[in-house]
C-alpha cells in the first residue's frame, strides 16, 4: 500500500512509502483499499502544526477506493463495495451537534 507519511510536524516534504502495515479489522471496521485520494488544506495544516496531529501519520484523508475486507460486526457493506471516507473522528461530536457539523465542533480528531 502506498501512503503519503510526515514523519515530523513542520516537514515541507511527505514521504511516500509502500512500507505500511495495516492492522486487521476490529469488530465493526472494514478495511478500504484507497483507489483515488488527495492532500487538502486540513494536511498542510496538519503539516506545520496548525492542526495538532501527532506525527508520524499518514495524510490524505479525504479519498475513495473499494472494501477489502469487513469486521465480524459490520452488516451494511460488504467487500467489493465502494465507499468514500471523511477522516474526523466525529464520535464525541454526535453527542455535541444534531444535525452533525464538523466545521463547528473544537474537538474533532483525525483517525488513522
């Protein structure tokens, strides 16, 4: 798999790769292999501490690409799918924003 990685906050570069691993899914997870991505102004941000993201982290978290494999809880898709992906962890904010507004909420975090 190849991914677009800042190996430090402050980085102009990122390094592109084909070395990382990937976890198998958990429970309710799929794993999607990323067919079309891109970097936005969210991983600029995030690239020179804007927005706190620990590094190292894989950016480009807006994309789209095709279920490989599906988590034993997971009913609603299926491998061979497709699917798009937003990165923020909107978990607390479900709580916080009905209906969801991510551009408002002060706590959204960046899944990996």
């Amino acid at each position: 798999m190849l991914a677009a990685v800042l190996r430090n906050t402050g980085d102009n570069d990122l390094e592109v790769t084909d070395t990382i691993q990937v976890n198998d899914p958990g429970p309710d997870d799929v794993i999607v292999k990323i067919t079309h991505t891109g970097v936005c102004h969210s991983d600029v941000s995030a690239m020179n501490g804007t927005i706190p993201q620990p590094a190292p982290a894989v950016l480009g978290h807006e994309g789209a690409g095709i279920i490989e494999e599906v988590g034993e809880n997971v009913t609603e898709v299926a491998v061979g799918d497709t699917s798009s992906l937003y990165g923020p962890s909107l978990r607390r904010m479900q709580i916080l924003y009905r209906p969801l507004k991510p551009n408002l909420c002060m706590t959204v975090q960046f899944d990996q």
